[in-house]
C-alpha cells in the first residue's frame, strides 16, 4: 500500500461523516422549504420547476423534465396546472414555431422570489452563531465542492 492509499483510507471517516453531515442538512433544509410553500397554493416539485424557469430561463417540457429527472408526462401536467394557476405559459419559439417553451408569469417570479428569501432568512437565522470568517469559509468550500462536483 502506498502512502496516497493510507492517507484515502484515513480520510473515509471524515467522508463518511461529511455525506451524512451534507445530506442531513439537505433533508432540513428541505423541510423548512416545505414549511414554507405551506403557505402559497404550490406543491414542491411546481416550487423546483419555478426555480429552474426563475434560474435557468424558458425551456421546453423535454428541457424541464430532464432538469428535474421526471417523465414527460408528468412534467406536462405540472406545467398544466400551473398554466391553470398562472404561473407560467407556454410560448411559441420565436425562432421556430414548432417549438413551445414554457415561460415564468410575474405571479410565478413572485412566488419563488419570497419562498427563496424566506429560506435565506431562516439560514441568516442559523448562521448568527457563525463567526464572519466561518461563513465565509463554509461559503468558499461549498461552492468549491458544488464547482468540483459539476465537473464529473
């Protein structure tokens, strides 16, 4: 065994409890972003199609599904349901009108923007008890890793 492979060996335990560490965060997060929506008339994978329209721009169903790992149908129907609650709308392509993108409406944009920063402020609320150098770190090392990670 060579010494790269002993320093690996050694660092699976702090691997081991990063994952854990980066997924349990994950699941609060995502409670309290439920909690959230709790108050508007959206369920939570309409609140993952705004953000990527909010984020992203228009895009076709095909785009939207394969952002959010859903089938084409299901993706269909969501857009159905929030074009009934207008949110969003489908739009021809001005560039070929084969085309039918699904564009983000001002209520849409709103909704995203006040959950977004409701969820701002309840980690603002956490990090109080972080030091200025310590949230920066964390923020340097999670966008670092989020960077490393969208390379593989």
């Amino acid at each position: 065994m060579d010494l790269d492979e002993v320093k690996i060996n050694e660092d699976i335990d702090y691997v081991a409890v990063i994952e854990k560490e980066l997924r349990y965060i994950s699941g609060i997060i995502k409670q309290k972003g439920r909690e959230i929506l709790s108050n508007y008339k959206i369920t939570p994978p309409q609140f993952i199609a705004l953000q990527w329209l909010f984020e992203e721009g228009d895009m076709t169903i095909g785009e939207l599904s394969n952002k959010m790992y859903l089938a084409f149908s299901t993706t269909t129907d969501l857009v159905d349901r929030m074009e009934k609650n207008n949110l969003v709308k489908r739009v021809k392509d001005p560039n070929d009108r084969r085309v039918v993108r699904i564009h983000l409406l001002e209520e849409g944009e709103r909704i995203i923007e006040e959950c977004i920063k409701k969820r701002q402020l309840y980690l603002k609320e956490v990090l109080i008890h972080f030091s200025d150098e310590d949230v920066e770190l964390l923020k340097n090392n999670l966008t670092r890793l989020h960077q490393d990670m969208r390379k593989e």
